[in-house]
C-alpha cells in the first residue's frame, strides 16, 4: 500500500474519485469537481507514480491500486464512501468494492472495462494513433495524439477545450514508463466472472462515441452487476465527465442520494473523521 496524494473539497457524504491510465486529481477538471462540491466531500487520489504520490518502483496490479485507495481512506478515518472510477480508475474500483465491499456506500463506473470474454480494449487503429503520438518525440504530437481519441470530434476540434486539457497535462505530466506499467496491468484484468458478487448499488456511464473503451463494454457490466442501472451518453467521447460536466455530476448525484435514501446498510454509514480540508 502506498501513501496517496489527494486533492479534497467540497461537503457532504465522502465520494472517493479514481481517474484512469495516466490520469491523476487534475484530470476531474473544474468544472465536474465544482458541481459536485455542494453535495459531496470529493477526494480525489493520484495513484502511485503520479501526480504528487510518492514513485514506487517496479510492477503492479489493479488491485495493488485498489488497496492503495483502501489506504487512503484509512488515512482519512473514512469508514465507507461512495466510490466512482473511470477508465483504468473503474477497473481499480471494480477491484475495490469486490475486495472491500463494506467500504462502498454506492459504486459508479464509467467508461470502463471488466476484462473476459466479449469485453473490448481500444482496437489497434486506435493504439497505433496513440503509439504514433508517443513514438514520435513530438510532445504536442503526443498530446493532439491522446486528445482525439478521448473526445467526440466535435469537442476535440474547441482550441479553448485541447488548452485546458494541456495545461493539466503540463503541470503534472506522468511518465511514458508509468503510462507502460499501468498498461500492463490493465492487460492482467479480469474481474469478468465476480461482477455478480457486486452488492453496492451501483451506477454505469459510458459515452455512445467512446474510442478508448467501447459502450459495449459498459453495457454488458451493467448486465452483470445485479440491480445496476447503465446510462448511456449519445455522440460522448470517452473523457464523458470533461465533456458534460454538470450532466455527469447530476448522475452521481441523482445515483448516491437515491440509494443512500434506500436505507442500504453501508449508505447509511458515515465516516469517522473530522470536517473536510480547505
């Protein structure tokens, strides 16, 4: 387990956000993270090698990730939470909630990937558009590269949006080799065969024009999961919370105070600690 940095705001029930492949804090955007402030403590991790959390060397999986988030928790004296993770970070809460699932007051995957069969990684097209962007030693190249295949087309093509999501990329870059390692750990994933023994209630989001993960993977997690409800998001790219911040924040929300109002057992939970920090 390794001491994660945070990022933390707003007031209300705990929700802990797990970003994906070469994401960290940063990457939630302000926009999502101001619309989530009113009603949840957000704490958003950055997991190991990124961000601000420490560097730890060699390999590792998902699930050392998910215990790296489990710690952070601990270090917070968060008794349970709602959780929400994308991409890579919905493969860590998968991992999460199966192994912890006292801890999870209400789960929310989005635009993720639960290994097996019939489940689809980005296809080869699109690791070569991404290959070609790191390969080329190009740093705008590279980031163009990666920005293409996160959004819809017409988001991609606003100069103003590629800034915003540059700048974030520029102030905490995360090393090709770490990028490497966490994809070789996506590839060990396969939670296929537990979701049935997923108890959280839990939420699915997947834009309809995602090229990293395809929508099909989406929905048949939610076909998996007893009881989950899956939300598709019409001509959405995958990076679904930078595009329709507000949106997403009102799915998180609508989700968490409906099951929390339901009486689930760990719902009604709340945490040990303190107030929240600045």
């Amino acid at each position: 387990m390794t001491h994660l940095h945070y990022e933390r705001r707003g007031s209300g029930e705990p929700l802990l956000l797990i970003q994906g492949m070469s994401g960290h804090s940063l990457h939630w955007g302000e926009p999502f993270l101001t619309a989530l402030g009113p009603d949840f403590d957000a704490i958003a991790i950055d997991h190991r090698n990124t961000g601000l959390s420490p560097r730890v060397e060699g390999p590792f999986t998902l699930g050392d990730l998910a215990e790296d988030a489990i710690g952070a928790l601990d270090a917070l004296d968060i008794e349970t939470a709602h959780v929400m993770g994308i991409s890579m970070g919905g493969m860590v809460a998968q991992e999460l909630v199966l192994r912890h699932p006292e801890r999870v007051r209400t789960l929310v995957l989005g635009c993720t990937y639960a290994g097996g069969a019939g489940q689809q990684l980005t296809s080869p097209e699109v690791a070569q558009i991404l290959a070609d962007g790191m390969q080329s030693g190009d740093r705008d190249k590279a980031f163009r590269a990666a920005w293409s295949v996160n959004v819809s087309e017409p988001f991609g093509a606003d100069e103003d949006n590629y800034a915003a999501f540059r700048k974030i990329s520029d102030e905490r870059p995360v090393a090709v080799e770490v990028i490497m390692r966490q994809m070789q750990a996506i590839y060990g994933h396969d939670t296929s065969a537990r979701l049935g023994e997923i108890t959280a209630p839990t939420l699915v989001i997947h834009g309809t024009a995602d090229r990293m993960l395809p929508a099909s993977n989406g929905e048949a997690i939610a076909r998996a999961i007893p009881g989950a409800r899956y939300v598709p998001l019409e001509g959405v790219g995958h990076m679904f919370w930078v595009e329709e911040p507000e949106r997403s924040a009102e799915l998180v929300r609508e989700h968490c105070r409906s099951e929390s109002s339901a009486g689930h057992p760990a719902a009604r939970s709340e945490p040990v600690g303190g107030p929240p920090a600045a």
